[in-house]
C-alpha cells in the first residue's frame, strides 16, 4: 500500500496544554490521523475523560525546559504544538504569571526547535496583539500593533520572537492569530469571547443569558472545526509557502451578541438577554472587528466553511 498522504504518518508529536479549550480537540484531530499513540498530550492537569483514554498523556508544566526535555527525548518528538498559556481576562488578574507563563514556555519550545532537538513548532497568537489604534475594520495583516492587554503584549511579543527564531536560526515555527473560539467539547478558559460559548450553553439550560460585553459588540469569531482545520492546513504546508514568520491574520466570522441571540432564537424562540458589561468590555473595546485573512488564503490556501447560522447549529445540537 502506498501512502495515503505526503504527510509523515510516524511522526512523533507533543502538545502542550493538551486538555484546554484547543489542545483538547487538537489532540484528537492529530490522533485520528497519525495514529493515537504518535500524539503525547501533556497539561498540568489531567483532561476530559475521553482525552485521557484516546492515548498517551504526559503531566508537564511547559514552563520546566528540563522536564520538557526529557519528554521529547523520551517520545523523539519532531513537532510541538504549545498551547498552553493564561488567557486575556484571567492574564488581566496576575499579570506577571501570564507573562511567564506565556513567554517562557515559547522560549522553551523555540530553544529546542534552535538546538535542533524538534523539527516544528506550532504556537497560536491572537487578534489581542492589535490594540485602540489598529483599524477596527477588515484588520490587514500589517498594521498597527499597540496591544493594551498582558495577554496581548504577550502574544505581541511572542510573534516578535517567532519571527525572529525563523530569520535568524531558521527555526521552523507556524503561528495563526486566532479569532474568538466556539466549541462544545471543553470549556473555555478565561478568554475574552468566553460569552459566545457561554451564551449556547446557558440559553439551553435557562432560556436565558446575561451578557458581559454590550449587545453591539462586534469581534471576529470562529468555529472550533474551522480553527483546527486551519491547524492542521499551515501545518502541512510546504515551508516555501508560510511567508508569514509571525503569525498569520485569520478570520471566519464576525458577530455582536445581538447577532448570537437573534441566531439563538430562529431554534430557541423565547430565548432572552441582558447585558451587564464588566472589566472584559475594556479589552473586547481595543480589539478589531473584523479581520483580513487574505494572507493566510493566498499562502496555504486558508477558508473558512462555517458561518453563524451552521455554528448555532452545531452548538444548539450538541449541547442537547
Ligand atoms: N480559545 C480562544 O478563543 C483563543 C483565541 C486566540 C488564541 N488562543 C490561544 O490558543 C492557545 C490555547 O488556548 P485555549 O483556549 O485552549 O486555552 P485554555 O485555557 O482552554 O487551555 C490552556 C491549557 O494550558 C494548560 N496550562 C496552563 N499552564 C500550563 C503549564 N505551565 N504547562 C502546561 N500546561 C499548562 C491549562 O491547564 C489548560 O489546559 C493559547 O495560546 C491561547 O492564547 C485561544
């Protein structure tokens, strides 16, 4: 039998901060194709029950470059995908252990990449690297970048020193700004956007939901599917073709959650909301509204295949 596909079936691969929101549908993504025992899932904590029994899991703390180390030696990993860190509104708390959490696990993973020791690297910056003065509208993938969140600053920073590593040790690191993510598997975890899977969850079980941004509050938005498809697409792409070394503008959708409610009541007709914005209003304020991705289409051939309408479907039905 010949190969089903150019893409290595043997590798080994590693991911970090496996049992979150991502890492949890990552892992089974990758697992499905290259096989459950290829794919190490390793977090501080142990994940969903169907995340522990799909395959091998390692308790790593990513920020611990010795015990990273040895689980790559360990396994002969060839690719890591960081997705551990602390996200914008708990980062906004403890502003410090974000940014040690955030930047040394990415030093970690990028001196390794350097040493030779992995091959690829796949670490995720966000739309919170643009800030009050980037334009608000169709975000182009070069522009102002003033970010007035930690989280931000950090992913910022992060995508300085991707770029970096490229140009300087041809470090083999893939990078997507990933809009505000909705998915029924995991829950999220402490993210700006969190309202937009909350709101699903919540008009089931309630009928109704009390919104924590103001109901005109338009942010770019996308389906887990979509955010891991597009994880896999810059993953298999030949080298030649990621010409973006930072991190590349990607969108799908764009929604206020006026636009969710109205979505939620075509299923759900008496669903009610209220708003009661708090400190999370702030940081959703200095973000875009809507994001050029036509990089990342142009590059790796990057589209989008799920809108609001088929995303409250998606969700209605599997939180049923
Ligand atoms: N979810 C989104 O909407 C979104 C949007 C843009 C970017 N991102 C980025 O994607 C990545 C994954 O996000 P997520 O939503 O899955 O986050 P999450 O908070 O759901 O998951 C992060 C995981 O990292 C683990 N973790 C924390 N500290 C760790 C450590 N020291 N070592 C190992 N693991 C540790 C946590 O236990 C958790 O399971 C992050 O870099 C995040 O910034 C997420």
């Amino acid at each position: 039998m010949g190969p089903i596909n150019n893409y290595n079936m043997h590798k080994s691969i590693l991911i970090l901060g496996a049992c979150g929101q991502i890492g949890t549908e990552l892992t089974l993504a990758l697992r499905e194709r290259y096989g459950n025992q290829q794919v190490i899932a390793s977090d501080i904590r142990e994940g969903s029950a169907q995340l522990m029994a799909s395959g091998p899991f390692e308790m790593l703390d990513a920020t611990n470059y010795g015990a990273l180390e040895d689980v790559v030696m360990h396994y002969e990993i060839e690719e890591v995908y960081l997705m551990a860190a602390m996200l914008s509104a708990t980062a906004e708390k403890f502003p410090m252990r974000a940014w040690n959490l955030n930047m040394n696990s990415l030093f970690n993973v990028l001196n390794l990449a350097k040493d030779k020791k992995i091959g690829k690297v796949f670490w995720p910056s966000s739309i919170a690297v643009f800030g009050p003065n980037t334009p608000k509208e169709n975000t182009p993938q070069h522009t102002i970048m003033e970010p007035s969140t930690v989280y931000g600053v950090s992913k910022q920073s992060g995508e300085r020193w991707c770029d970096y590593y490229h140009k300087k040790f041809g470090v083999d690191v893939r990078s997507i700004r990933y809009p505000g993510l909705i998915s029924w598997k995991t829950a999220p975890g402490g993210g700006t956007t969190d309202f937009a899977v909350d709101i699903y969850i919540q008009a089931i079980k309630e009928g109704k939901y009390s919104c924590f941004v103001s109901e005109e509050t338009r942010l770019p938005m996308m389906y887990m599917d979509d955010a891991i498809r597009a994880t896999l697409a810059i993953m298999d792409a030949d080298a030649e073709q990621i010409r973006v070394r930072s991190s590349y503008n990607l969108a799908a959708m764009s929604f206020s959650p006026a636009d969710m409610a109205a979505s939620i009541r075509e299923h759900i007709p008496g669903f009610s909301i209220d708003y009661e914005p708090d400190f999370r209003q702030a940081i959703a304020d200095s973000w875009p509204s809507s994001i050029d991705d036509s990089e990342a289409q142009k590059d790796w051939g990057w589209s989008p295949e799920f809108d609001l309408e088929k995303t409250t479907r998606e969700m209605l039905t599997n939180l049923k």
